[in-house]
C-alpha cells in the first residue's frame, strides 16, 4: 500500500485543481513576450552596415598553394604566393601580392570565435611595432550574413585594424589560393614573394615574430 | 517574426524560465520562513494540477525553438546541439504523453533526463565561453561549437535557452503530483501486480 510521503491539507490539493487560472497566465505571459520581443525588434531595427563591401569577387594570378596539413610540415614552404586582386570593404581595389619587402597576410572569418580572439592579439601587436618591415593585409574570408559578428568589416574596424582588408568572394576564392585549412590563418611572405610560413589557428604573435626575425637574418 | 524578434522572444522566455527557477529555489531554500513557506505553498499547490503539463509545454517549445534556428533561421546545430537534442526531443514526446494520460510516474527518471541535458548544456556554455576546450585553437570551416549563432541581451546564447528550459522542466517536475493522482498511479501498479 502506497503511503503518500507528505500529508497534503491545503485545499488545492485535495481538489487536484487550481483556483488561479495558472494556464490562463502562462499564455498571457508567452503572448505578452511575444508581443515584447516584436515590438522592440521593430522600434530597434535591425543594424545594418553602412555601404560596404563584405563578398565580392577575387582574381587570382599564380598557382594556388596546397592545404596547410595538420601535422606541422608545410609543402608551400618557398612555394611563390599567388597575386589576388579585389575590393577592400569601402569598395576600393586592393591587392595582395609580393613587393619588396615581406608580406603577412592575417586571415580572418568574422564567426570564428578563435579569429574574435586573436584579431586583438594580433592588432596590439601591431600597434606595438610588431612586424616591423613587413607589409602586413587583412583577407576577409568565409563572410556569412547569418552568421554572427556580422557584417565583417564593422568587426576588423571594431578590433582596430588599419592596414588594407581584401574582401574574399563567397566560394573563398582567396582563402583557397593560400591554401587556408582553417581560421585564423597566417602567411608570411619573403621579400622575393615565396612563402616563409603559415600558421592556422590561434597562435599568439611569438611565432610570427619568430619567423620575421629569422627573414632578417 | 524575423529571426532577430524570434531570438528576442525565446531570450525573454529563458529570462522568465530563469526567476521561475530562482524563485523555486528561494522557496525551497527558505522554507524555514513562515511567510515565504506559506507563499510557497500557495504556489505549489495552484501550480500543482499542471506541473506535468507545464513540463511537457517547456519541453515542447524548446524543442520547436530548436527546429526553428535549425530549419527556418539556418543556423547548423554542432554536435553539442545534437546531445542537447538527444536529451530534450524525447523529453517533450514522453512528458506530452505522460501529460495526456495523466502518468506521473514518469516525473523522477524525466527530471533525472532534464538534468542530464541541462549539463551538457552547461559545457555546451563553457565552450562558447572558452573556445579552447574544444582542444582546438583553430576553427573548422565546418562549424564548432564555439560560435555563438545568438546572443541576445548581452549573454543568453541558444545553450543558455537549452539550459533554461531543462531547469524549468526539471523544477516543474519537482512539484509532487495531485494526491488523488498519486492515487491513481498506485492503483495502475497494483492492478499490474496482482494479474
């Protein structure tokens, strides 16, 4: 035999039905949010981003270079880098090919909570005079309007980049030039336009300027 | 609705899911308070009738604000998303069920589940938070875990709802069922023992 393991006397409970209409409430409530959530979505608007650019498309001169493998080696090492031709964010044309003295390309997607982490990283390290000599290019790669962090180039402005962004195209054209494996996504450039490095993932500044330091020598 | 009025609204559904739980536990915790004992037990005894059912509503609407990001805002589920789905999908059917026969049996192994889910939704959050304890620092193409397909009001991402909704549940489930409910349960198993 059952033995109810609390001695239950309030009335409620005896009847086994409410006196507040609870289900009437719980709706009002759903409704009255619903209601919330759309007024205020509609008052609000949606942010969008000013003219700017987030895809277009990219020209590429010169072979593509091979998916960076996983395991540490890096077939394009002294491989010549592609020239890619594009747009920047504001819609002006921007290159990213060999010069004359080295080049870094910081590759970034503006979901990647990886590239929201090293972006700052990489910027301060800028500012502090990292990369000293080295021409240094933002590509922006894997833009996807329902993503979040969108648009892209509000999040590169945001993280206080100034250097040239180029804008990659929605099949990541550029990306797939670089051999990009995932993001964020470093290539460094000697000044004779052949790859010195490359870098996935969130690596700090130190390999970067590890591997500037030795180009100098 | 637009996605973003969508997100708002289950934002807000978490945030009322969030004091339900929170006003349960300073009930529980303060019990030893007359007032807050009797208000208490106001509380649970209105709610009492329809936990089950409210249970299984919670239950319900996560799993269709689920389907929603997936099918109708396009927003991929990662492998976190699919555990959480592991565990929230089958706890709507079988609290509907149990909901609409009135079985409240099914209340300790159903909050038992929530819970279950509630925690992989907590590591779920810890990812988003800590991108590396993926043990990765490299984003997959492919979609990780880690990006935070919604943020509304500054912290509530889609594991934050998850987590919400199996707190509401599991605290739902906690209500003890109608006495002649419970009556009702004994007399099932007695009639299945003596055939």
């Amino acid at each position: 035999m059952a033995t109810p393991t609390r001695t239950r006397t309030r009335a409620g409970a005896r009847r086994g039905r409410s006196r507040v209409p609870v289900v009437g409430i719980v709706i009002a409530a759903v409704v009255a949010l619903a209601v919330v959530a759309l007024a205020v979505t509609l008052l609000t608007g949606d942010d969008q981003a000013a003219e700017t650019v987030e895809v277009a498309d990219v020209d590429v001169e010169g072979e593509a270079l091979p998916q960076l493998p996983g395991d540490g080696s890096d077939p394009a090492i002294g491989s010549p880098v592609p020239s890619l031709h594009g747009v920047s964010p504001v819609g002006g044309p921007v290159s990213i090919e060999p010069g004359d003295e080295p080049l870094l390309i910081v590759v970034g997607a503006h979901w990647c909570p990886h590239c929201q982490a090293e972006l700052p990283r990489v910027v301060e390290w800028l500012d502090q005079g990292g990369a000293e000599g080295v021409e240094v290019v933002g590509l922006s790669t894997a833009a996807d309007e329902s993503a979040p962090n969108w648009p892209p180039s509000a999040w590169w402005e945001r993280e206080g980049w100034d250097r040239p962004v180029l804008v990659d195209s929605a099949d990541q054209t550029a990306a797939q030039a670089l051999g990009v494996s995932g993001y964020p996504f470093f290539v460094l450039v000697d000044a004779d336009g052949r790859v010195a490095g490359r870098w996935a993932g969130e690596i700090g500044t130190e390999p970067l300027d590890a591997a500037i330091a030795a180009l100098d020598s | 609705m637009t996605v973003r009025a969508m997100s708002l609204f289950f934002a807000l559904l978490a945030v009322g899911a969030n004091l339900v739980v929170v006003a349960a536990v300073i009930g529980r915790l303060g019990r030893a308070i007359p007032a807050i004992a009797a208000l208490r037990a106001t509380v649970v005894d209105e709610v009492r009738p329809y936990a089950l059912g409210l249970a299984a509503f919670v239950a319900s609407v996560a799993t269709a604000g689920s389907l929603y990001y997936s099918e109708v805002a396009g927003f991929p589920p990662c492998t976190l998303c699919w555990v959480q789905r592991g565990f929230m999908y089958p706890l709507a059917l079988v609290l509907v069920v149990a909901a609409a026969r009135g079985t409240w049996r099914v209340r300790t192994g159903a909050r038992v589940w929530a819970l279950l889910g509630g925690a992989v939704s907590v590591w779920h959050l810890l990812v988003e938070r800590f991108p590396a304890l993926e043990g990765s620092a490299v984003c997959d193409p492919a979609n990780p875990c880690s990006i935070r397909w919604v943020q509304e009001l500054g912290f509530i991402t889609i594991p934050y709802m998850a987590l919400s909704a199996f707190l509401l549940a599991a605290t739902l489930l906690w209500v003890d069922p109608p006495h002649d409910q419970s009556r009702a349960d004994d007399a099932r198993t007695e009639t299945r023992e003596t055939r």
